[in-house]
C-alpha cells in the first residue's frame, strides 16, 4: 500500500481568524508530490468533515486524525482500492 497524505492549508491568509479564499487540500505520494488538488473556495475555517469530502469522492479514506502543520492541516489516507 502507498504511502499518502493529504494536507488542507489556506489559499491566502486569514484575517480575524477567517481566510476569504478558501482551502486546498492536496495528497501527497510517498515523494511528496502531488498527487490530487481539491479547492474548497467556500471553506473559511479548517473542518475536517468538509475537507474530507473530496477525498471521499476521489476514493480516498483518512488513516488516522487531522493534525495542524505549518499553516494548514495534514492526515495520512489510502486509496480505497488499496484495503
């Protein structure tokens, strides 16, 4: 099985604790590139459910909680074709 991880980090900075571009969460192979990119425009505040959307619809699933990095989120997932 690969190993992947999807990051969800703001498209600008926030102000008052909101960010007016929206996310990006991106899934990262095991060398670190980028292997799929997912807009969340409408997202001002992480939330994992949200985030999680389209991952679930590109058939990926979550291996473990959301963890902060740097200025946005990351959590290890799979493919589901790969359980």
């Amino acid at each position: 099985m690969s190993e992947l991880y999807a990051t969800c980090t703001p498209n600008s900075l926030p102000v008052e604790g909101r960010t007016p571009d929206g996310y990006q969460v991106n899934v990262l192979d095991e060398r670190m590139e980028i292997a799929d990119t997912f807009e969340l425009p409408a997202l001002e505040v992480f939330d994992a459910e949200r985030a999680e959307v389209p991952l679930a619809t590109a058939g990926y699933v979550p291996q473990g909680p959301w963890s902060a990095a740097g200025s946005g989120h990351m959590c290890q997932v799979a493919r589901v074709d790969e359980l």
